[in-house]
C-alpha cells in the first residue's frame, strides 16, 4: 500500500508524516497541492502547518487548492484520507467533514502533550486502539475547538464517529482537559462512510520513545492492519 | 464601478472569545452597562456594476467569506 503527504503552501508538518509513515516500512510520496491526479495512493494525509497562512480562517484558501478535487474524488470512490491539525481544519471547510474549528476559547496558540481516550475502535484509524486506552499525542494549534451544532453533533455520536476526546491521564472527560473549548472535548472525528478522518493531535509527532512518546504510532498500524 | 461591504458575524450560539475579553476590557475601563460586545469580519469588495451582482457577492460569501457552519453574513452594495 501506498500512502500520499499533501503539501499546501505553509504546511509544515510533511516531512514528519512522510517519516511516521515510511518508518514504518510503507511506500511513501509526496503531492503537490498544484496536483490534479492521486492516484495510486491507498491513504492521503493532510499534513499540519499554516496553509496560506491561516488566511481568512484556517483551511478556507486550501480548499480550493487543484487538488482537493481530486482528493473528494478519491474519498467518494473509498479512498481513506485523514487530517492532521490544519489537514483537519481543511477537511471540515471542504466539506468532507461535519462542523468547523474555531479559535481556541483561551485565544492562545497552545503546544503541549494532551490525554486522549479512543472511543472508536473499529475504524479504518483506530482499529489497532481499544476502546477506552489513552494515549499521549501533541496538540500545536490556535484554532483546534471543534464546533458542532447540536443536530450535528448528536449524529456523531449516535454514529460513533468520535475518535478521540481530550481527557486525563486516566481517560476522565473533564472540563479540565479539555484544552480549547471543543464541545464534547472531541479531539477527532469520522464522516459518515468511515473513510475519512480529522484529528486536531499530532500522531506524527509520537512515534518514537526517544523523542517522548510513541502513542501516535498506533493510528497509522491501524490504517495499515486495514489496508495491507 | 461598485462598492461592496460585506459583514460577517459569529452565529450567536458560538461563544465568541475576542469578543468576551472586550467586554472584560470595557467593563475595567469604566464602561457601563455593557451586555454583550461580539466581534466579525469587515470586508470592502470594488467591483464591476452588473445586473447579478448581488447573485455574485451572494455566492462570494457562501463559497469563501463565510463558513455556514459558524457564521452569518451580510451585506451592501453602494453604487456609485
């Protein structure tokens, strides 16, 4: 299988997830954001950064991007694509993911380790994870409160489609931990087909002890495990 | 040619950070009476007069200046 790193105009986390991905022994290549053509890829990341500089609101310049058409293309036909921080931002102004992320209650640009419980075990993400675990992934980002109207919301939840929500070190969904303001402390969605994911942490940055924490390793094994 | 300004606001169910710190401001410089102060986005747009201009501007706001799932939108077109 063959994993795919989007590079916008100011993204700044590619090369970290063209690592995570290729230390784990998988074809990895980048793709220009100019590209109007993805395929042969299996998974496409959106990787971190400032595209066009947060412009506007974060993700609302990237989404016209040549190729973001092919990208909603590639997930109509199944094609798993998931976003990492400005990825995720990206992917809700798309419209390829439910709701929206707004400046960080705190209005301060927050970087540091945070809690998050797996509420999703079966998906194309987190299949390898069991429901419950908590794992120690960075947040880095200024607008990473997922906001949801109610309807919306309720069907996410109703549909499993949480991944993630901030919570303590022993899995606890507090008011506490949750760092910018999310409703349900929500970390990290689904859509509705299962085959794309958004996610404010970066498991980029966790995959190797040496460097603090390898808890990130475990959501791209998990897409691996579903895809090899 | 015409003018066009469009004002972009925060939907009134999201809470609005910016806006509650100047509320705290106000309130510390001796401001009374003060209820609530939300903050938006103020965008002048010069532009060609048409007969769909206000369809443009319109679709403007929908494809870019606002995102529909935590903003609201408006705006004026002064014809000069």
């Amino acid at each position: 299988m063959k994993f795919g790193v989007v590079i916008f105009p100011g993204s700044n986390c590619d090369q970290d997830a063209y690592y995570a991905v290729k230390t784990l022994g998988k074809d990895v290549d980048y793709i220009w954001h100019a590209s109007t053509d993805v395929s042969g890829f299996d998974c496409i990341i959106l990787p971190g950064g400032f595209s066009y500089g947060d412009y506007l609101r974060t993700g609302a310049v990237a989404k016209f991007s040549p190729v973001m058409n092919a990208i909603k293309d590639f997930a109509a036909k199944g094609g798993r694509v998931i976003g990492i921080c400005n990825g995720f931002q990206i992917l809700c102004e798309s419209g390829l993911l439910p709701g929206a992320l707004i400046s960080n209650t705190g209005l301060r640009f927050i970087c540091k380790h945070v809690n998050l419980r797996v509420e999703n075990d079966t998906s194309d993400f987190t299949n390898l994870c069991k429901k419950g675990d908590v794992l120690s992934i960075p947040i880095a980002h200024h607008g990473g409160n997922y906001y949801a109207d109610d309807d919306t919301l309720k069907s996410l939840e109703d549909n499993g489609q949480v991944l993630f929500r901030y919570c303590d070190d022993k899995g606890n969904v507090t008011d506490e931990a949750n760092p910018n303001g999310s409703r349900n402390n929500i970390a990290g969605i689904l859509n509705a087909a299962g085959n794309v994911a958004g996610m404010m942490p970066h498991p980029e940055r966790a995959m190797e002890k040496i460097l603090t924490d390898d808890d990130g390793k475990i959501i791209f094994e998990s897409i691996i495990n579903r895809l090899s | 040619m015409a003018k066009v300004n469009v004002y972009i606001t925060l939907k009134p169910a999201l809470l609005d950070a910016q806006g509650k710190v100047m509320q705290g401001a106000l309130d510390n410089l001796g401001f009374e009476g003060i209820e609530n102060v939300r903050i938006g986005k103020f965008i002048e747009i010069e532009m060609a007069e048409s007969a769909d201009i206000e369809a443009s501007v319109e679709d403007m706001c929908k494809k870019l200046f606002a995102n529909p799932n935590t903003e609201n939108y408006r705006f004026e077109i002064i014809k000069k």
